[in-house]
C-alpha cells in the first residue's frame, strides 16, 4: 500500500537540496524527514516517530519535493536524461522516508487516532501526486527526451526507465486538457477518502471477537484452545475464550470444531465483515468507487477502468485476463461437485442429517481426506511450528541462492520469549535496529559475504493490525546515489500462544509464510541502477510468480525432515506422513481454486461494468449465480472486504493476477523438476539472473523467456491443481 513512488516518493534528496541536510528545525519533525542515521546506510527511527508528527512532517516532505521539481523545470538547457529523467527519480526523499514509516503505522498501527490523521492526509497525499504528474513543464521536458531516445544512447536499463516515466505520466492524465486534468485530480483525492473509510470499517469489523464456552471448542487442538483462552483473560473475559476475527482463527475452527452451530457463527462473523448494514457497512463506499473509477478512466480515454489497469500489465487486456480465469473455471467447478459429493457421503454415513453448507466445508473436507489418505491435519500440525518454519524458509533461500539470515538485537526488544526463534540462528547483537512494535524481529540479510539487506519480521496480530499477510519495502534497492541496501518485511496475523506453548499453524498458513518470504526475497534480490526499477516493482501479474515459486520449497523433503519437529518430541515429520502429504497435494484444489476465482472474476466483472449504478451485495449474488457457482462456498474476498480491490487501487480489475503468476509459477516449478529437484542449483541461478535480481528492467515476458528459455505452458498449471 502507497503512493507511486515515481511521483511522490523518490529516492534521494536532489537539485536544491543540500544531500544529507536537515530539511526542519523542528526537532520531532526532522526525525521523519531527515536522512536515516544507524547502521545498514540508515534504518527507519521507529522508536522515535510520532504520530501527532505526521502531518507537519508531510507539510515539510512536500515542499522539498516541490522545491527539486522547480530546479528541474526552470534548467534552460535542453532536457536530457540526467538533467530530467534522474533528477525526477532522485527527488522526494524526504517524502519517501515519511511515506516509508506512515504506511507501516496505517498497516500495523491503527488506532483510531492514526484513522483520524490519515483521513486528513489521505485527500492532501493524493492531490499532492496529482500536482507533480499534472506538471505541465516537467512533463513537456519528460516528453522532450523520450521523443529523442533514439539518439540518445541509453542502457537497456536507462531506456525502461525513461519509457515507464513517461508512461506513468501518460496514463495518469498528464496530456490531458487542463478540464479533465482538475476532474482527475479532484477523483483521485474522493478515491483516497474513500479507500480510507473502507479500511477502517472493514478494521473494525475485524476487531470484534466472539467468546465462547470450552464446549464449544471440542475438536480443536489444546494448542488452540490455550491461546483463545489467554486472549479472553487479556481481555478481562476470564473463564471465556476468544474467537477473533481474522482467518488464522475462523479456518481452524470451520475446520476442527464438532459444534456446527459455533462452525456457523464464526464463519457469518468472518465472511460478512463490512456487510453488517451498520455504520461500518463498506457497500455505498464501494458503489462509489466504481463509479469514480470508470469517469476517471473515461477521462483518460480508456473503456473502463479494467482497460486501463491491464495496458501495462502482462495480460494487456481484460479480455486476455478473463480468458485465462474462464478456461479454468469449468474445471474448478466439477472438482468442486465431486468434492461435496464425496463430503456428503460421509456425513449421511454419520447420520448427521444435514447438506452441506459453507460452514461445514473445511469440516468435511478433512473426514475425506483422513477417509482418503489417512491424512488429517491435525496430525500434521504438531510439526508445523512456526519459529522452526520460519529458520526453514531461511534455510530454503540459502541452500537455494545463497543467502544467509543474521538475527540483530531491536528497540523496543522482544518482550518475553515469546517468538523463540533464537535457537539455529547466527546472531549479532553489535548493530541495534529500531523497530516499531515489540513483536518485530530483524535479520541483516547476506549473499557471497555481502551484506545485502535487512528483514523484518512482524508476525502476530493484534488490535490495529489489518488482516492477511503482506510484505514491505520500506527503502528500496538502488545504485544511482552510490550502494541503498533494500530494508523489507513481512507481515502476518498468527494467534499468538499461551506462555511457554508453541505456535502451531496450519499447512495453509505455512504455504502463506513461504509465499510472502518470496516477496522479501524478490526485494532482497534486486541489483539493478534505479529504486524505481527495483525488486518487486514489476507488472501486477508478474509480481506473484516469485512468491508463488517460493512456495513450492515448503513442501519439500529437504524442509520438513529438518524443520517440521514434532513440539513435544522435536521428532522430524515421519516418512509416512510426508508421503501422505504428497499424495493429497491435490487434494481440495475444487475448493481452493473456486475460492480466489470467484473473487478474481467479481473483481474483473465489477470494473467493466461501466458506470452502472451498482449494488455491490446484489452485483456479487446475481454474477456469481450467473456463473454457476457452488453454494457451498464463498469467494474467498467477499466484495464488502475485498481490501486487494477497495482500499487502494492496488489490486483492483487486478486480482486474476495470482493466476496469471500461478500459471509461471507452475511451468516454473517443472523447470526445476525436470532437473532433478528444488535445490538444483543451475536452475535456481537461472532464476536469480533474469527473474530475482532484475527487477523492472526487463519486460516481464522476456525475463521470462530468458529463465525459462520459452514461454510458459498453460497446461503446467492444470497439473499443479491436478485439473489436467
């Protein structure tokens, strides 16, 4: 989540300003503007930020911005690519150290006085994007040397960027009348409210809890029902045990918990967040959206705002996009039927005397897999703890390209033992990295003896905390001002533990762990000239292959006999029991598929509806039977809480993207099969070379073919899901 770095968050300070200078006298402020200081080329003051700080800090960060786009506008020379283009890329600085900070607290750290704050930043953040991109004189010189770059003689890296700068102003209305320019930079500041309420309903929603009785929980791992227990006393609910609201607890218990009533109530609480008719109700946010959105694009001269999204992506189209969705769909659906078919046999063998419904999916799901593979889950997860799973992620990226992990001490520092990943860990306690919450861990990350970068780890959820997982770059990876190490995290909401329990998590979570790690590894990769060409600031439908790919090293024999050990054993996972699980790999692919499918399509279909007047809760009912959709599941985002969708523009007509990844994903992960295993070290540089480490240097289809040697093969994907 963030404003376009190449328009309000550049990298270093420039023209006017003096490199390194304070940029305000004012003590509290200077600690979000000025230069970071500490070990790794300066790391983020979280331990110093303050939130009432935040709005004179951006006051300050924008002038110094507006005061380098001067200096770039009134050079009387003729522009050239140092003088525009580079000046351009290295401005902001400021703005990108605030930025970096501000968006941690709006993800990890929203209190209802952040909300306050950020609902009167968000309007200023957006108009201040719209008034560098709506230049005029900086576009006419951006416009002046991409008319010439034939002549110029750039690099290939030098060419994409001047392409992509002058692209990203195109599309964002820079050639526009000066009507339509003001029209779209008033939507732009609308959208940003708007994205701003619809996150803090939808956090509010997420923060209600149930609490329960321990009958209730029968079926449910000790584990599990230990750590609902020690949240209900942190709540002063004593004797009760709390439910929250996030999906690392509503999949355990649709999952495991006998009582079907409690099965129901926890899955309507989690599936109808920001769909209560309440004041928290994100259905008239979203009617609005789209239609600021289709204007918008309409302005620009697109058909839609799915048309306009997709220009630049790998699919080009809707079209092609939906084509790809629509060719896997009939598939998901028949394996989805033969699943609930299969669910129901056992149940009416129960007697239970019910169909299968929603609530009851995940259930049934695992009495046919223990029918099936004499697999379930709950035999599995006493392996999956989640300090072990984190030092085998790390193992997997060193194995495979080398790099190694080395724990440094932070400020504030862990409270507790609580997150005991210490053990197997390299530590160095002689730097000291500010961190902006107790539960955040970092790791000085190195390749071939080179220190490379930072990670950060923030694991747990708590109040504040949007829900998922994400990764974070709060500085990225460049060159143009000498050697800026990349600094990223992770970001998840694991249930924390009793005292002195473990944190077990389920296989999901595990592949989710693993995933968002190949984000901070696609981040810590990059080696390329320019911030803005760095890591993971790729086509929307690219940036998912790496983590996709990255998931793959979980489920390897390599990972689990090392790092899945038992809790109380720390016996490695039998044999046995791997081989189980490599025979259910696709097991419950119907459901999974269908899942994030029907949410993808709603995605698509919602942003090339045009300007109709559209009733979200109806638009969702009436496509997704239209579609055929089972009844016994629900999209995996319901469009209410779809925050991928409506809380930036992040996602939006964007969300088939994890299949278009998944189907490089998939051909990748052959490429590695076919040579022999995960860990086959030719394949895996391949990989780094043209994919990792190039960042948006290279068109994403060509890096592509460079690494794969051809384009990627559709049906890869339907083998992975075992739909072939």
């Amino acid at each position: 989540m963030g404003l376009d770095r190449r328009t309000v968050v550049g990298l270093m300070a420039s023209a006017s300003l003096i490199p390194g200078a304070a940029l305000s006298a004012n003590k509290d402020i200077s600690v979000l503007t000025d230069p970071w200081t500490g070990p790794y080329g300066g790391v983020p003051p979280f331990d110093k930020a303050k939130l009432e700080d935040f709005e004179k800090a951006f006051e300050t960060a924008m002038e110094a911005q507006r005061a380098e786009i001067r200096a770039i506008t009134v050079v009387r020379s003729m522009p050239t690519f140092e003088n525009t283009i580079v000046a351009l890329e290295t401005s902001g600085a400021a703005m990108e150290r605030v930025g970096a900070i501000y968006w941690v607290w709006m993800g990890g750290l929203s209190s209802p006085e952040f909300q306050d704050v950020s609902q009167r930043l968000s309007p200023k953040l957006a108009a201040f994007g719209d008034e560098i991109m709506q230049n005029e004189a900086l576009f006419q010189r951006i416009k002046s040397v991409y008319a010439r770059r034939a002549e110029l003689n750039l690099t290939p890296e030098q060419d994409r960027l001047l392409w992509l700068t002058y692209d990203n102003f195109v599309r964002s209305g820079a050639d526009l009348s000066p009507e339509a320019k003001a029209r779209v930079a008033e939507i732009n500041k609308e959208l940003s409210v708007l994205f701003n309420q619809f996150s803090n309903n939808l956090l509010h929603d997420e923060e209600q809890v149930l609490y329960v009785t321990r009958a209730e929980l029968e079926g449910l791992s000790e584990g599990f029902i230990a750590s609902a227990a020690k949240a209900a006393t942190d709540a002063g609910k004593d004797g009760l045990y709390a439910i929250q609201n996030t999906r690392s607890a509503m999949e355990p218990v649709t999952t495991f918990a006998h009582d079907r009533a409690l099965r129901e109530k926890v899955w309507r609480t989690y599936v109808n967040r920001g769909d209560n008719g309440d004041a928290y109700d994100n259905n008239e946010i979203i009617r609005k959206i789209l239609k600021l959105r289709f204007e918008r694009a309409q302005l620009r001269g697109y058909t839609t705002h799915a048309h306009w999204r997709l220009e630049n992506a790998m699919a080009k189209t809707p079209e092609a996009a939906t084509a790809l969705m629509e060719s896997v769909w009939p598939a998901a659906v028949g394996r989805v039927k033969e699943e609930v078919a299969d669910m129901q046999a056992i149940a009416d063998q129960e007697n239970a005397g019910l169909t299968i419904e929603p609530w009851d999916y995940r259930y049934y799901a695992e009495k046919v897999r223990k029918a099936r593979y004499d697999l379930d889950e709950n035999e599995i997860k006493p392996y999956l703890q989640l300090h072990k799973l984190v030092e085998g992620m790390f193992w997997a990226a060193t194995e495979t390209f080398g790099f190694t992990f080395t724990k440094v001490d932070t400020v504030p520092a862990p409270k507790g033992a609580k997150f005991q990943h210490d053990i197997g860990f390299v530590h160095k306690p002689s730097d000291t990295v500010p961190v902006f919450h107790e539960d955040v861990t970092v790791h000085e990350v190195s390749r071939n003896g080179k220190i490379v970068g930072l990670f950060y780890f923030d694991p747990y959820a708590r109040k504040g905390k949007r829900s998922g997982a994400w990764m974070n770059a709060y500085r990225s990876q460049s060159k143009v001002t000498g050697e800026t190490l990349p600094l990223v995290s992770n970001n998840s909401n694991f249930i924390e533990a009793a005292p002195g329990e473990p944190i077990l998590i389920s296989w999901d979570d595990a592949t989710t762990l693993f995933h968002e790690f190949g984000h901070a590894i696609h981040g810590l990769s990059s080696n390329v000239t320019y911030a803005s060409l760095a890591g993971t600031a790729v086509a929307r439908d690219y940036v998912e292959f790496p983590s996709q790919v990255n998931e793959r090293w979980l489920s390897t024999s390599e990972v689990l006999s090392r790092f899945a050990l038992h809790h109380e054993s720390n016996a490695p996972l039998p044999p046995a029991l791997l081989e189980k699980i490599n025979k259910a790999a696709t097991f419950n692919q119907g459901f999974g598929t269908v899942e994030y499918l029907s949410a993808a399509l709603i995605d698509m279909k919602l942003h090339l509806a045009g300007g109709a007047d559209i009733d979200p809760d109806a638009f969702e009912r009436e496509t997704l039977e239209a579609i055929g959709m089972p009844k016994e599941i629900v999209m995996r985002h319901r469009t209410p809480q779809f925050a991928h969708v409506f809380s930036s523009d992040g996602y939006s007509a964007g969300y088939y993207s994890y299949l278009w990844a998944d189907t490089l994903s998939a051909d990748a992960a052959e490429a590695f099969t076919e040579a022999g295993g995960f860990y086959d070290k030719a394949v895996a540089q391949k990989l780094f070379d043209h994919v990792l480490s190039v960042g948006n240097t290279v068109d994403p289809a060509e890096a592509y073919r460079a690494f794969r040697g051809r384009d990627a093969d559709p049906a890869a994907l339907m083998r992975a899901r075992g739909f072939a």
